[in-house]
C-alpha cells in the first residue's frame, strides 16, 4: 500500500499525526512526523520492536514514561528518544496543545498501522480501536508493535479467535492490500 506526503491521520480523541516526508537511508528509511495532542491524551503504552521513535517539542510539554522507569517531561526544545524494543508512553501533560516534530527509523510498515489504528478508533467512537480491526492489526503486525496493556492471554487466544471469525464475517476487505508484516529483527 502506498501513500503520498504529506499524509495527516487524525483518530478523532485528540491526536493529529502527519507523515511528512519519507527519507531513504542506507540503514533504513526515516519517516518525518509531526504530531499534534490535546490536553492530556496522547498513546499508552507501546512498543515499537524494530523502529526508534524520537520527538522534538515545539511546543507545550510532554510527559513521557518509559516501563519501570520514573515519569518524566520534557519542555520546548528538547527531545526524547525511545530506542526500539522499549516499551514507552507519551502525553500531553499541559494545558495547551503539544506539537512535537521528530522521526521513526527505520519506516516499516507505521504509516499503514498508525493510520489503520486511528481510523479503527474513529469507527469505534471510543480511544479503544473497533475490536475486529484491532484483533487484526495487533496479531498480524504483532512482530512490529505491541501493546502493553493488553493481556497476553486477550493477545495469545481472544485476539487470535476474533480474527477467525471477523475472517468468517468477510470484515477484513478493506485490508485486503494490507502490507506483509515485518519479520522479527535478527531472524
């Protein structure tokens, strides 16, 4: 599946992302991004497997936690980094909307996913995403992303069964260009 940049994606729950400009690197490609986010939301905890994350706050504040790690800020100017395979949250922990510019590295598949998330938020009306749409996402891109939040056992057998049957139900068509998941880093 292909997109055009800049491509903006909007959940519907006070988070705006656009994708400005994918840069083609040797070691990978760097996606630029530029974020938008409404007072106290933000992404709960996740991790990327196989992509660092870094943010540059323009401004606001953002709170950002890294798991068994203290809660911290940061504040206009300053960056955070979270290095693949580290399970992070961020929010906006002002009373303005935070605007951050940063990158993901290496790309991947995060434009198809993060869009495909959002709009399973927006179709849900709720900050969960639809429950077919997420039992997808999160099963078949799970070498890429996690959620922290989810119980293994929701991730290891409902998640698993719901695909099963939302393939049964034909919910799945407007999946169906939906890019092949990444293999595992190191394998």
């Amino acid at each position: 599946m292909k997109f055009t940049y800049p491509h903006a994606i909007d959940n519907g729950h006070g988070e705006q992302l656009i994708f400005k400009q994918l840069i083609p690197e040797p070691d990978g490609d760097r996606l630029i991004v530029e974020n938008f986010v409404a007072p106290a939301q933000g992404p709960p905890m996740h991790t990327h497997w196989q992509q660092d994350e870094c943010l540059t706050v323009k401004e606001g504040k953002i709170g950002y936690e890294v798991l068994g790690q203290p809660i911290r800020y940061a504040y206009p100017g300053e960056t955070v980094l979270f290095k693949k395979g580290v399970a992070h949250r961020f929010w906006n922990a002002g009373e303005s909307t935070l605007h951050c510019e940063g990158y993901i590295k290496p790309a991947n598949t995060i434009v198809f996913f993060l869009t495909s998330v959002f709009a399973a938020q927006r179709k849900s009306g709720s900050e969960r995403p639809e429950a077919f749409d997420a039992a997808y996402l999160f099963t078949r891109y799970a070498p890429e992303y996690d959620m922290t939040d989810i119980p293994p056992f929701v991730k290891k057998f409902v998640f698993p069964a719901t695909v099963r049957l939302g393939k049964l139900l034909g919910k799945y068509e407007h999946f169906r260009n939906a890019p092949a998941p990444m293999k595992p880093a190191g394998r």
